[in-house]
C-alpha cells in the first residue's frame, strides 16, 4: 500500500468509495421506499463529502446530518440534493438553513418558534420533520405533548412559515427485530403520523428505520429509510451477515523495530512483559487517532503479513506490537483495520476488543490519520436529477 510519510502523517486510512457505492445499492434495493445516506460526523470518519457524491450517485435520494453546519458544508460545496439535519438550539439562526434548502427537525415548541422565526426574517418558508419520540427518550416530542406540537405546525403552515414535509423517530431496538419493544415503537410512531394527519398536515415522509432496520426490519420502512453504519459496510448482527463490503482500510508503518531480551516490561505501568527473547515493533498512532485504549493487551494488527499482539497500554500517539521472530523491520506496513481480505483485523473485531460498537471505532479515527480515496467509477451526480417530495 502507499504510504503517506511524505505528507507528515503517519498513518493512513484508505476508503474505497466502490465499496461505499456497493453498499449504497444494496441498501437502496432492500428499502421499500427511498434511501437516506447518513453522512454526519464526517461521513462515520470516512469523509462527508465523497462518501455524499458517491452515495447520490449510486441510489440515496436523501442526506442526513445531525447540524445546520454540516448541512452548509454540504451545499458550500455544491451539492443540491435533498438534506435533513436533527439536532439544534432553537435560538440558532436558521435563515441560512432555510434558503439554502435545507430541511429542519422539529421536536418542540420552542424549536417550531425559533425555525419559524427565523423563515419570517428570511422570507422564506421553512420545510420540517416532526419528530416524536417512539421509545428512545431523546430527540423526540414526549407522545403527551404530539397533539400540541402538530397543531402549532400547522397554525405555522397556514401563516406560511413552516411546510410539514416529514413526521420521524428512531427506533430504541432496532438490532433485535423480535423484541416486542420494536412493535409497540411501531404502532406508537403510526398513532403520531395519524395525530398529524387529523391536524390537517401532509406529511409525504414518514421515515423510523436505521441500518439495522433498513436491513432487519422491513415493516419500519415506511417512505424513507436512514442509514449510517451499512454504507461504511459495518454489519451490525454478529452472527449474521448482509453482504455488505467495509469501506476503510487503516494502516502505518512501523517506526520503530528492537529486538529485546525476556522480562522486558513494555509501555506504561509494564502491564506486559516479555516472555522469551522478541522484536517489539511500533507503531505511531494511539488513543488520540482512535486506536482505542480499551484494546490494550488485546487486540490485533497485521504485520508482514501476520497477525500479532498488541502489548502494554495503548498510548496517545502510539501502541506496541508483539511481532515476535518476523522479520519485520523501520518502515513495515502494520495494518490496524479493514475488510479483513489479507487476514487484518475487522470493524467487528476492534468492536470486541473495545466493547463499544463499528460506529464508535469508525468515527474516533483521528483528524491526524491522512485520508486517501480509492474512486467508484466516475459519480454521475451531476446529472442526477433528485426527486423531492
Ligand atoms: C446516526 C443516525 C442514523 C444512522 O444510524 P445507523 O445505525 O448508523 O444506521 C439514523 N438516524 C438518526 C436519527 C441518527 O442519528
């Protein structure tokens, strides 16, 4: 693999866009109404913008994000389709969101005051989603306080400030299809969607399921479905896989080689010591890159074309391997992550070895780890007329 050193970095996450735009239509072939591709925090660490092209180009008809930054970065940077941002305050102000396009999330009172607010100063009409809280206790309106909500919508609607275009939530347990939990989320978001309707709004997106919903739980489907993880080709059941094909390959190159004696305690607090002569490699990126402390004296890296230990602590900028008698040497390829073709460690594995889930080690690689793209075939997303409804 090329190497960034030339660029100062010294690692380097290689993201194979075929694999995101394979991702992408597999997903958009499995939902029954239309796909969003989730490209908040970065696009999950792979790059928000490519990962947007590329994922446009290959069947998504929506983006989402969490904030109207994000969401202005999209279009700073031409891209026109259909966008949805969730999480604001509602004294923001939302004038540029608005004539840029941008569809907003609404969950309260005093969001629906502050979006209106601010499409009466841009005169302009704001589009929003209601979101009502199915079971999740977050982002949503208490189920107690829907009724309130969709008729201040649509008091908002007829003075011309606001367009309801979607009504949404998110599923509490969307990996476990069988739960009972996911029913009565159901039945709850359906009963909302109908409170809105006998309020006189027309919502035309009626949207509930994530990856694993999108992928495990076809009556969540509704109009639009949003996936995240899946287009980054993080499977989410253990046991079970979709065909999905992860997307970024993380590497670096050894910086340091010794050959050490045994009883040779390694990195802080000597949480590792040697037991027979071995050459300890390492490798210049730790916690503060997204190699996760958690995984210290338990996970994997691929060296010269083998698996081998990680030893002692994992440290901010830098972890050591265990390479035993390879012949590994300055400046040998250590691969940290990928999808695992040449035997190097998973998203899966790493989510293990850390007890956190794919999301968590994707998004925490570091702004210091260089980004390089290995291209689907040329996006057609210019000439990508986007369906909005
Ligand atoms: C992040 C997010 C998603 C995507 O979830 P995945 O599990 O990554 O598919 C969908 N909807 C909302 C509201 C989110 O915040």
């Amino acid at each position: 693999m090329n190497n960034s050193s030339t660029s100062g970095t010294f690692a380097e996450a290689v993201i194979d866009l075929a694999a995101v735009a394979h991702n992408t239509r597999l997903l958009a072939g499995r939902a029954r109404g239309r796909l969003m591709a989730v490209v908040k925090a970065d696009g999950f660490g792979h790059g928000m913008v490519p990962v947007a092209r590329t994922t446009l180009a290959n069947g998504a008809d929506w983006l989402g994000v969490t904030s109207c930054a994000e969401a202005l970065r999209l279009r700073a940077e031409g891209i026109d389709a259909p966008v949805l941002t969730w999480m604001h305050l509602p004294d923001e102000d939302f004038a540029p969101a608005i004539t840029a396009g941008v569809d907003l999330t609404v969950a309260s009172r005093e969001h629906l005051e502050g979006i209106a607010a601010s499409a009466r100063r841009a005169g302009r009409t704001a589009w929003i989603h209601l979101k009502v809280d199915t079971g999740l206790a977050r982002n949503g309106a208490d189920p107690d306080d829907w009724p309130d909500l969709v008729a201040a919508a649509r008091r908002e609607e007829t003075r011309g400030r606001v367009r309801v275009r979607g009504v949404w939530s998110h599923l509490a347990t969307a990996e476990e299809p069988d739960d009972p939990t996911v029913g009565r989320q159901i039945r709850l978001f359906e009963w909302a969607v109908g409170r809105a309707r006998a309020a006189g709004l027309r919502p035309r997106l009626r949207h509930l399921a994530n990856s694993a919903a999108a992928l495990g739980i076809p009556r969540a489907h509704f109009d639009l479905v949003r996936a995240g993880i899946a287009l980054y080709g993080g499977e989410h059941v253990p046991d079970r896989t979709w065909g999905l094909r992860p997307a970024l390959t993380l590497s670096a190159r050894a910086i340091m080689v010794r050959r050490v004696p045994p009883g040779t305690g390694v990195s802080y607090g000597h949480t590792y010591r040697t037991d027979r002569e071995t050459t300890l490699v390492l490798v210049p990126v730790g916690f503060a890159d997204g190699v996760p402390r958690a995984a210290s004296n338990r996970g994997e890296v691929l060296v010269g074309g083998e698996r081998r230990p990680i030893v002692g602590r994992v440290a901010m900028d830098q972890f050591v391997v265990d390479a035993g008698d390879l012949p590994v040497g300055i400046g040998t390829e250590v691969v940290l992550l990928g999808p695992g073709d040449r035997g190097e460690p998973t998203v899966a594995e790493w989510s293990r070895w850390a007890d956190t889930n794919p999301h968590e080690i994707l998004t925490g690689i570091g702004a210091r780890v260089g980004r390089r793209y290995l291209d689907a075939r040329p996006a057609s997303h210019e000439e990508r007329r986007y369906a909005v409804v």
